[in-house]
C-alpha cells in the first residue's frame, strides 16, 4: 500500500511543479526594475518580407503560396545594412534597447539558425546580421531584446489546420506540434546562447488560435506548452524578460506585458481588451501605418505626436516601443531618421520627466499626463486646460514649482491636499513639462 502511495505521489509531482506559481528569479526582477527605468524602445521590423515593400504580412494578405514567397530568399540582399548606424539612431533618438525580429509569421530567419534553410544567411546577402547587431549594441550600451514568432506560415509541423491565418500558404501535410515545440526550443535555445545577454524575449502569435479580439472565448486550440517554452527561456538566461503579445491578461511565467498600438486603457486598435497588470507595461506603436516597409504608407506620425506618445505612455506607467519598418536594401528610411532625431533632441531637454518614472498621482485626462520619481512630480500638458488652470492631488513645495523650459508658473493655491496652478503653453511647445518637487 505504502508503495502504491508513493508511486502515485512520484507520478503526480511534474504537475505539481508545473502548476506552481512563476517565481522569478533576482536577476529577473532587477532586469524588470530596469526595463521600466529605460522607458524608451526602437522596435525593427524586417526580413525578406521588406522586398515587397507591402509590410510584414504580405504573404498572407495577398495570398502568396510558399513556394512562391520563397524566392524572396534569392532576392534579398541588405547590402547597406550597417549595424552601427540603427544602434545610434536609437541611441540618439534617447532609447535605451531594442527589439528585433529574428523571426516573423512568415518563418524567415534573421540569424545563421541550424534548424532551417529559410534564413538570411542563404540569401545573397549571406551575412549574420544578428550577430552585427547583437555586437554594436553591446558596444554602445544599448539592450538588445528579441521577437520571435510563434506562428509560422511556412512549416508544415505548425498547426496550421487551426489557424486563424496562413490558409492560402499552400500547406497539404498533417500538422506536428511535439515537432514543431521543438524547432522553437532549438532556436531559442541558438538565440539564448550564441548572442550575449538578451534582455527579453517578444513572443507573438498566440492569437492565431484563438477567436478574434472581443470574443468572449479567447481559449487557445493549441496547447503551446508554454510551461515548457518559457522554462526554456528562464533557465538559459535568468534575467530574460519573456512577453507574450496574445492581447489577453498575463499568463504564468511572463515578466511583462505589452499592448499593441495602444496605451495601457486604451483600445483604439480592438487588440486591447485585456487590462493592464502589476507586470512591467510596454505600448508598442508604429510611426506609420506600418510594422514592416510599406513603400505607399506616408502616414507618419510627427514629432508632437511621438512625444505626446512617449509621455503618455510614461504617465500610464508604460514603456514606449516605437517601431520602424527599414528599407529592403538594410537602411531606415530617412522620414523615421529625420522625426527620430527631433524627437531625441526633446528628451535630451526633458528626459528627467521621463527615464526613471513611474505613473504620477493624477490619471491620464485631455490635457495630459503625470510622471513621477521620489522627488518630483512632473507635469506632462499637451493641451490648454478649460478655464486655464489645474488642480493637482498631493502636497507640493509651491515655491518650487517651475516649468523644466524656464517659463514662470503661477501658484493660485496650496494645501496639504493639492495645489492649483495657472497654465499657459507657450507658442510652439510639443509638450509643457512642469516640474512640482513634493514636500517632505
């Protein structure tokens, strides 16, 4: 009897495990810590897809067989793509990390990966531009995170019969996903080991198996064993921050969580139904239309808008990630490098409202937004309050109250409770920044 009982005790440990809450690691939490302190992101967008130049989806969205899209491999060639000169755009436009596709829905490889022969390093170009990035980022101090798709358009192992997407790819064999897990496990496995430290990992894809965003079941059809996945993730580099962009709550294991093309709260794109967690917050936007090069999209957003962006995100507690779509030929067009550079010269003036803040006392509202460190609350209006004044919550020192710009703010009032200033943006300002130091 005693053995019968350690038996079934033997063989229901692994569940146990499995079902136990996700403690991260200290590295983990100080890599979190960080993550919200650098506030600001360039997410890259590209690969084989960028030939085309009609953005990332463009296999599925016109229909392309993959025996077709293949060719693409034979084709591009980012002759100009120089490492040093995207990691000092970012740099110089105040982020402080980036993400990079190593491996889109189409299944195209950014990296000299063992597993597949769909990858850069067997096109014309034939170089390992991960390895570059991964080296220059190293170099000028900037974090280097990586997105990799969980859904792929091109393998017959992926679960394809289920999917919301990938239908026309041409696909005729039966699906595999034990083979399929462990293609993603020996390739994060590459990506975990052969580039330095990885300061998270952007999953994406989830969705493909699950009903549309706003449908009351969003369960998944697939059990993607993200136990298993994500265990990988962790013990390879510990601090790894794993983000999973399935637009549902936080799932056990993950560090932070993302929202796309919204602030946290917000849900102009219908992606963003989930609400947001105690995790690390990330908005990931696009300065376009666009995630990958679309050669007609010139909807670009401006400089206002890209800080009120930054700013906004910041005041909801959020990192930005803003994206950029590179030209085929490996260059950033020069309408992104051109806002970039304005938008950098902005926070070299106001950074200190921005890095190394969380969500400020007064929630977000037409006028603006609020930021905050230990010693000051910093008062972010884009746009002139009704009747010209504010009234902000907490105890401030109201003699030290002042605009970061240098433009004079009246003190109408001050109590323990709050203070009520007057405002008036000056001509010309992308964003008012007040600086209320609080009272000790």
């Amino acid at each position: 009897m005693m053995n019968r009982l350690l038996l079934s005790i033997a063989l229901l440990c692994p569940f146990v495990l499995m079902a136990q809450p996700y403690q991260p690691a200290p590295e983990n939490l100080a890599a979190r810590k960080l993550f919200q302190d650098n506030k600001f992101g360039l997410f890259v967008h590209w690969g084989a897809s960028s030939v085309l130049g009609d953005g990332e989806w463009v296999m599925e969205v016109k229909g392309i067989p993959f025996s077709d899209y293949q060719k693409l491999g034979r084709i591009f060639n980012p002759q100009d793509f120089d490492a040093s000169r995207w990691v000092s755009m970012a740099k110089d436009a105040g982020m402080k990390y980036i993400v990079f596709i190593t491996r889109h829905h189409d299944g195209f490889s950014n990296w000299d990966t063992k597993y597949s022969d769909w990858k850069i390093t067997n096109t014309p170009y034939g170089k390992d531009v991960l390895k570059q990035l991964a080296k220059e980022c190293k170099k000028q101090g900037i974090q280097l995170g990586l997105y990799y798709s969980t859904l792929d358009w091109s393998r017959e192992d992926y679960p394809w019969q289920t999917g919301r997407t990938g239908q026309k790819a041409g696909r005729t064999g039966k699906s595999d996903y034990a083979s399929y897990l462990q293609f993603m496990k020996n390739q994060l496995t590459e990506l975990l080991t052969n580039y330095g430290p990885v300061s998270c990992i952007w999953l994406d894809g989830h969705w493909d198996q699950t009903n549309p965003e706003g449908s009351k079941d969003r369960s998944s059809r697939v059990d993607w064993k993200y136990d298993e996945l994500y265990g990988l993730i962790h013990r390879l580099q510990p601090q790894c921050m794993i983000g999973n962009n399935h637009h549902l709550d936080p799932i056990n294991g993950e560090d932070f969580q993302m929202f796309e093309q919204d602030l946290p709260g917000q849900n102009h794109s219908g992606l963003s139904y989930q609400q947001a967690s105690e995790l690390p917050l990330e908005s990931c936007i696009t300065m376009n239309g666009s995630w990958g090069f679309r050669i007609t999209d010139r909807k670009y957003k401006t400089v206002k808008e890209i800080i009120h962006t930054l700013a906004g995100a910041a005041g909801r507690n959020s990192n930005l990630l803003l994206n950029v779509g590179p030209m085929p030929n490996g260059e950033v067009q020069p309408e992104f490098r051109d806002t970039l550079a304005k938008v950098g010269a902005w926070v070299r003036k106001f950074g200190s409202s921005i890095y190394g803040t969380r969500g400020g006392p007064v929630a977000p509202a037409d006028w603006g937004v609020t930021t905050q460190n230990e010693e000051n609350v910093f008062v972010h209006i884009f746009k002139q309050p009704a009747g010209g004044q504010l009234t902000l919550s907490g105890a401030y020192q109201a003699d030290a109250i002042r605009a970061m710009d240098g433009t004079p703010v009246q003190v109408l009032s001050s109590s323990q409770e709050s203070v009520t200033i007057r405002v008036q943006i000056p001509a010309g300002v992308e964003d008012h920044v007040l600086i209320l130091p609080k009272k000790r």
